[in-house]
C-alpha cells in the first residue's frame, strides 16, 4: 500500500488547517443560519462590467492574452492608480494581471525570498501570508498588531521585527479582518526605518476603495523614496464586486515585476481574458456604481458597530474594509467558545479573531456584506446571546 | 441627509427612527424631526406594504389601460387626469409621452368587472377618444421588490 506519509511534501503537511473547519460542520446542519461570517461583497458585479464580459465572449475574445494581461488593461491600471494612489507605473513592464490578489502576492513572496528569508507579517491578518510564505522557505516573523493602537503597526514594533534576514514586510491595509487602515504619517514613520534597508514592502491594498474617512486611501508606494521597494497588490474582486472573475494585478519596479511576471507566465499562463475585458469597463466606467457601493457599506458599518457596542461588546470604528472586529473579552469566553456558542445557541455565524492569528484572541470578526435587514436580525440574536450567558 | 434618508425610506418604511439615525449618523432627533417635514412638505405621501397578492388566493385582477384624451384650452389633461384618479379602482394615473396620453393601472375582483368599469366609466369620458386594455398575467417585480425568489445568497456560511 502507498503510504502518503511518505509522499506528501513536509513543508505543504506541516501547514496547519484552517481554524474554523468546525464552525462549517455545526453551519452545516442547520438551515437557518444567519451569517455575517463571509468575506465578499454581497452586490453584483455592476451590469455594464457583465455586459463587457458577455461582448468579449460574443466577439469570440476566448484565447490567452499576453503574459502580463491586455495592455489596455494595464494602461488602465496605470491611469486608475495614479489618479487613486500617486503613483506612476510604466504599463509596458511595472504591472501584472494576477489570478486575484491572491495569485500576486503568492507569486511576490516566490520572487524575493530565498529559504531562510524573514518576512514580517502584522497579525490578525489574512490567513494566507504565513502559509506561503512557509511554502516558499520563508520564515515567518509575526507582529501582533494591538487595538490600543487601532490595530495599526507601529514604528517600534517594525524596528524591533527586522533582523538582518529581513527580506520582506507584508502591510495588509486597508485590513482583513480588523477593518484597521494605516494613514499617511503612519506610512511616513514606517518608511523612514525602511528606506535605507533592502527590504521590500508586500502591499496588499486590496480594500483600498473602502475607506471611511474624511481623507482617501493611501498608499506606502506614494510616501517618499517607497516606490523602489514596494510591490503594490490590488484587485477587482473587493471595489468592483468581482471575486468570481478571478483578477488582480501586481505593480511595482520593472526590476522586480519582471521576475514575478517569469513566475506567472510559468504557473498561469495569463490572468482570465473574459475578465480582463470586463475589467476594462470597471476601471473606465463604473466610479459611480462603486460610490453608491462604498456609501451602502458605510450605512451598514455604522449599523453594525451600533449594534455591538449596544450589546456590550466594544467595537471600535473600523475605517476601511467590510468587517466589524468587537471585542469578546466581556463575555469571559474565548473567540472559538463565543463563536461556537453563538452559531448552537442563536444560529449566528461569525468567524473568531484567533482564525487570523494568535492575536485575534478576544475578537471575532462580523462581515457587514449583507442586508441592512440580515444584520439587523443578527445583532437581535447576539444581544440575546450576550445577555443569556 | 434628505436624500439619503428618503433612499432608505423608500427601501424599507419599517426602519425605526433609532435604526435610520445609526446609519445616516445622525440623532434620532434630527431624523424624526426631517421625517416630519417631509411629511408635511407632502415628499412623503404614504407607507403602504408591498403584498404578492397570489399568495393569498386573491382572485383579483388588475390591468393598464392606455387612454387617448383630447386636452381642453387652459387645463390641458389636468382636468380628465384629476377625474380619472377619483375611482377607487384606479391604483394609479401616469401621463405619458409616446402613443398615448394616459396609462391608468386598475384593480377588480375580476376581468369581467374590470371591463364593465372601463367600458362604462373610463370610455365614457367626454375626452376620452379611445381606450386599449391591458390584463396583467403575472406579477415579478413590484416597488423595486422581487416576487419571484430567484436570487438566493450562494455565498458560503464562513468564507475567509
């Protein structure tokens, strides 16, 4: 008989499964769940974005494109990152479509670390940096990013994190799952330690368009002297409603696209097509169908973080992405008892802070893609369940 | 905040003042106080449910009804609109631009009711020159609601 054990890479086994695999199988067996636990946009992808996609289709756009994606594309990127960010990227070889954000920052962290590589990732984050960066040899260095401080890295905790095998920092923000965004003079004191170093900054923006502040997002690459060390990663899945077209893109300096792009054309080929033309219209067409998005989040972010605090849990304002991060500790149970209490006892799913790393201990996130009218009803079950334990 | 509370409104008449007040970051003061003007400014001019009528065996029937009117010197199509609108059969009077004049929804308990009531109060109209009726078979959407479940959320319970 085969043995698998044997078979299988130690580095892939090693990797530990997801945490929230047991709330799937209690969800599983109920059919009334009210969840607030999923991590995508609610909305459709906007009609005029489908319509260019159907077009494409229609007019027989069915084979690969170029490796780094439609030049068309890419000068729209261009055009939509300078007016948003600042920032000035050659479309013939500073960008790359990627399946996803995903994709990019998977292939990011292949091109820069060679095994032993330190990269920096901040905590409670999204919960694929570690593994890939496991997956490529790296070794992960974890800053536990606090709530006294918004969840924001600050200046002593990066110069504390690097060490001389410091290869990369991952600065996911707007942030998954702590709704937390770093703003200017936060990036401007993170720069002024890295700007002399060789360390690259991964920035994963893939919330950008959903800030809720006065001011707009900013972006690491814009501060001073960044430009040259940071890989920008963004997406249409989050601002556009699209995460089923499966299309991000990666910008950054030639000297470093180009070998991610290698990576790409090897692994991928190219970035779906039938996307990249609907993904066309998004960048020229759709600024209002994203506001009126933006605004109807806005309504339910201010819902939602009501709605905890009310029933005694403290929830911070989240100012970007779609999550509410409250506070558990109140109620004495741990984030997988509160979670795993609220789904048997209210039919509520939300997913524990401890799902995106040990610092998510105390915290569970609450997704606010849905219904004013769904969320409504969950923040009645959860007041109930508060009050009942 | 005007526009964006009646937004609201418009989707759901059931938001308490307390829920519209969080979402428009506002006080349930300012809000209650905004919602009292536009009633008074006759901006809101009523809450009503929307019903999918089939689901309870409601035999009734409705139709629109594409009417041709001569407009009379100074009150142009005023006149016969206000007089159309009195019935309590009429749900509604639209005038329109097109082939017709006016588009008027009429409800009954029945086709041959709704007939009798164009045949004999609508189509007698002194200018009204011609009516063409039309019975609605089935409702899908109405006031922005869906009637027909076609969307369901197929987005996972937990999704990262």
């Amino acid at each position: 008989m085969i043995d698998y054990s044997k078979i299988l890479s130690r580095t892939v086994t090693e990797i530990k499964p997801s945490g929230i695999r047991k709330f799937f199988d209690i969800a599983a067996t109920m059919d009334d769940v009210i969840s607030l636990g999923v991590g995508e946009p609610d909305f459709q992808t906007p009609w005029s974005i489908r319509k260019a996609g159907i077009t494409s289709l229609e007019k027989g756009k069915t084979k690969y494109t170029s490796n780094s994606g439609l030049i068309e594309l890419r000068k729209e990127i261009s055009n939509y990152i300078n007016r948003k960010c600042n920032v000035e990227y050659n479309p013939t070889n500073e960008i790359l479509l990627s399946v996803g954000g995903s994709e990019a920052i998977d292939a990011a962290l292949r091109a820069i670390i060679t095994p032993g590589d330190e990269v920096i990732i901040p905590q409670p984050s999204y919960v694929c940096y570690e593994p890939i960066t496991q997956l490529v040899g790296g070794v992960p260095v974890i800053i536990e990013t606090l709530a006294e401080n918004d969840f924001k890295v600050t200046p002593e905790q990066l110069k504390n994190a690097i060490s001389e095998k410091t290869k990369a920092l991952i600065l996911p923000y707007p942030c998954n799952p702590t709704g937390a965004i770093m703003e200017k003079a936060d990036l401007e004191a993170l720069a002024q330690i890295l700007r002399d170093t060789n360390i690259v900054v991964i920035s994963d923006e893939i919330y950008s368009e959903l800030t809720f502040t006065d001011g707009e997002h900013v972006s690491i690459a814009s501060i001073d002297g960044m430009r040259e060390r940071t890989i920008l990663i963004n997406g249409f899945s989050k601002a556009f409603s699209m995460t089923g077209w499966r299309l991000g893109f990666a910008c950054g300096p030639q000297e470093i696209i180009s070998q991610i792009t290698k990576i790409h054309q090897f692994a991928i080929m190219c970035a779906p097509t039938t996307a990249q033309y609907a993904a066309i219209d998004a960048l020229r067409n759709c600024d209002e169908a994203v506001a009126n998005m933006k605004a109807e989040y806005n309504r339910r972010r201010r819902l939602i973080v009501d709605g905890f605090n009310k029933a005694g849990l403290i929830c911070r304002e989240p100012k970007g992405a779609f999550y509410a991060f409250p506070c558990i500790k109140s109620t004495g149970l741990t984030s997988e008892e509160f979670c795993e209490r609220l789904i048997q006892e209210k039919h509520v799913a939300v997913v524990p802070g401890t799902a995106f790393g040990k610092g998510g201990e105390g915290f569970v996130r609450a997704s606010y893609c849905y219904s004013p009218e769904h969320i409504i009803e969950a923040l009645r079950r959860i007041d109930e369940f508060v009050k009942e334990i | 905040m005007r526009n964006e509370l009646l937004k609201l409104l418009a989707t759901n008449a059931r938001y308490t003042v307390e829920q519209l007040a969080v979402m428009l970051a506002e006080t349930p003061e300012a809000v209650a106080a905004e919602i009292d003007t536009l009633q008074k400014e006759g901006v809101i001019c009523g809450y009503k449910t929307v019903i999918d009528w089939e689901k309870v065996d409601d035999t009734s029937v409705s139709a629109i009804i594409e009417l041709n009117v001569v407009p009379k010197a100074d009150l142009g199509f005023e006149e016969v609109a206000e007089k159309v609108a009195s019935y309590s059969e009429v749900e509604a009077v639209y005038l329109m631009s097109g082939g017709y004049d006016l588009n008027v929804v009429v409800k009954g308990k029945s086709l041959q009711q709704v007939s009798r009531f164009v045949a004999r109060e609508l189509a007698t109209i002194d200018s009204v020159t011609s009516t063409a009726t039309h019975f609605v078979m089935r409702r899908y959407k109405e006031m922005d609601v869906k009637l027909i479940e076609t969307e369901k959320d197929d987005r996972g319970t937990f999704l990262l």
